[in-house]
C-alpha cells in the first residue's frame, strides 16, 4: 500500500480549515482488524479485507467569509 495524507491532514488554502486524515486498516478472515501506515508491504490471504478511508479535502476560505 503507498497512500497519503495519513500523518498529515490535506491542508487549507486561504484560510480554509484542514481536511481529516485517511486510514488504512487491514481485517483477516478471522475478524482482527489492525491499523495500517501510509506505506506497507504485507501478504494477504483469502478472506482478508484491505480498507481504505480516503482523506477529505482541505477547506478554501475562512468559514465566517461565507456568503448566505
């Protein structure tokens, strides 16, 4: 697995509040989930699940700059 943004939140641009964080998780067939890191080399076996929780996106702009 090579993903990102799983240490450091996406970043905000001009004044927009970061994004949340991606995580990677790895569930065997027999049910034990174990936190992954952004960069792994592991084997899988049939019936394990790899899950991805892709990052969110950074905000742009100051909230309170929002026009109603």
């Amino acid at each position: 697995i090579i993903s990102e943004r799983r240490n450091t939140a996406p970043y905000g641009a001009h004044g927009g509040e970061r994004g949340k964080q991606g995580r990677n998780f790895w569930r065997t067939a027999k049910g034990d989930i174990k936190a992954l890191g952004h960069r792994e080399l592991l084997t899988v076996r049939k019936g394990d699940t790899i899950i991805l929780e892709t990052p969110g996106g950074g905000g742009w702009g100051r909230p309170t700059d929002v026009k109603k």
